[in-house]
C-alpha cells in the first residue's frame, strides 16, 4: 500500500502538502498527467479515505516528484481537517 503524509501549511493561502513515497509518486504522476489533459469536471481527482470521497480537487497539470499541494479557500481548521482525513 502507497504512504501518504499530509499536513496543513500556509503559502499565501492555507493549504494541503501531501508527500507520497516513491510507489505513490510513480503512480500519481501517471494519473494526473491523464486527468490534467481533461476539461472539467472530467480533470477532478477524488480522494477517497475508507469509502468516503474527502476531496475532490482539480488537476491543473500534472503532478511529479511525489509533492502535492491541494488549494481552496482553505482556514487553517479546514486544512487540518483535510490532512488528518487524508491520513486516516
């Protein structure tokens, strides 16, 4: 099974920064390519934590090196939600 650690962070904005070992990152660079080559909605990723969608971001482009970050309007209680979520 792929780890993923997630953790709330501030750029300008509170966000999500997932770190995904090196399984993970092979395969979500594969996905997101794809998924980044779609218009939307079709370019949403669900992220599902024991059968429950937690997230459901847009990719803009995609995603290697196994760093991900996930933006919205985030507070700083909604980006700590999201990341122990994440995290299960």
């Amino acid at each position: 099974m792929t780890e993923v650690k997630a953790a709330a962070g501030q750029d300008t904005a509170w966000i999500v920064n997932l770190s995904l070992d090196d399984e993970g990152s092979q395969s979500f660079a594969r996905l997101t390519t794809e998924l980044a080559a779609k218009t939307p909605p079709q370019n949403q990723l669900a992220i599902v934590v024991n059968g429950r969608v937690v997230s459901a971001p847009t990719v803009m482009s995609p995603i290697t090196g196994g760093k991900v970050q996930i933006s919205s309007n985030f507070t700083k209680k909604d980006a700590e939600k999201l990341a122990d979520d994440i995290t299960g």
